[in-house]
C-alpha cells in the first residue's frame, strides 16, 4: 500500500450504521443547493489518490466523468481509495467510501446502497450521474466478490 493511502478504522462500525449517519446529516440540509455544497465538500476531503494508480485497470468504465477506484485487501478488510475529476462524482465517492470502505467482503456484497434513496439522491442525479454511481458500486461489490470466493 502506498503511503498516501489509509488504512484507519472506518468511522461507523458497520456499513449499516454509516448509512444511517449519511441519512441524519443530510437530513439536516434544507434544500437541494445545500445537499450538492455538501457533496462538493466531502469529495474535496477525499485522501490523496496515487498518480500511479491512475491506470486503465482502475478505471471505473460507466461513468461520464474520469474515475479510478483501487481496492487493497483480503476477505476480511476491504480498504478502497477512488478520484473523480467532477466535484459532485467526487461527493458521491466519498459516501461510497464511507459506506464501504474498510468492510469486510461479506459485509460489502450483503449491504444495498440504502442511502442513495434515503436521502433522495435517487430524484436529483442526472442519468449519467446516475449509472456512474451504479458503475461505481459494482467495481466495488465486484472486488468484494473476488475476494469472498
């Protein structure tokens, strides 16, 4: 693992518990204009993505946008790193890493996004925002499926 990666403790304890605390903060913003600054400022808080691993093998294939996700680890821990160059993707990867990050495998392929509906990002992303999030989820539940055998 490269330096500029992490390796922390995720910030909830369970995939589950993450989504919940995505739904109460972004319940806390009034309209749609606010959920989108708060989106833009958790992809700005996203850690350091390695140039090196900004290859066509990392690529997430679906997205309108550039994205690379890298995930590093066994059955037991997952730890995914990804970069967008859109400041909204960005926002949404970083839910994703929250959620997912830091899992084990099992855990990862048995937890459905609930928070995308939850918080209504279902009604006001465009389409192509729409599948790039969906391209996203299954880069990352594929791996996780490797990994569980």
């Amino acid at each position: 693992m490269s330096s500029e990666q992490t390796t922390d403790a995720p910030v909830e304890p369970s995939a589950e518990s993450a989504q919940a605390a995505i739904a109460e903060e972004f319940g806390y913003l009034g309209d749609w204009t606010e959920r989108y600054q708060y989106l833009i400022d958790l992809g700005r808080k996203l850690p350091a993505f390695p140039d090196e691993a900004r290859t066509e093998e990392n690529k997430v294939n679906g997205c309108q946008s550039q994205v690379w996700l890298l995930g590093r680890g066994d059955a037991d821990r997952l730890d995914f790193t990804a970069i967008s160059d859109s400041s909204i993707v960005s926002g949404l990867i970083a839910l994703l890493l929250r959620v997912y990050s830091g899992r084990s495998a099992r855990e990862i392929l048995d937890t459905e996004p609930r928070f995308v509906e939850a918080i209504g990002l279902s009604k006001h992303l465009s389409p192509t925002r729409s599948n790039g999030l969906a391209a996203m989820l299954a880069t990352i539940k594929r791996r996780a499926a490797e990994l569980a055998g």
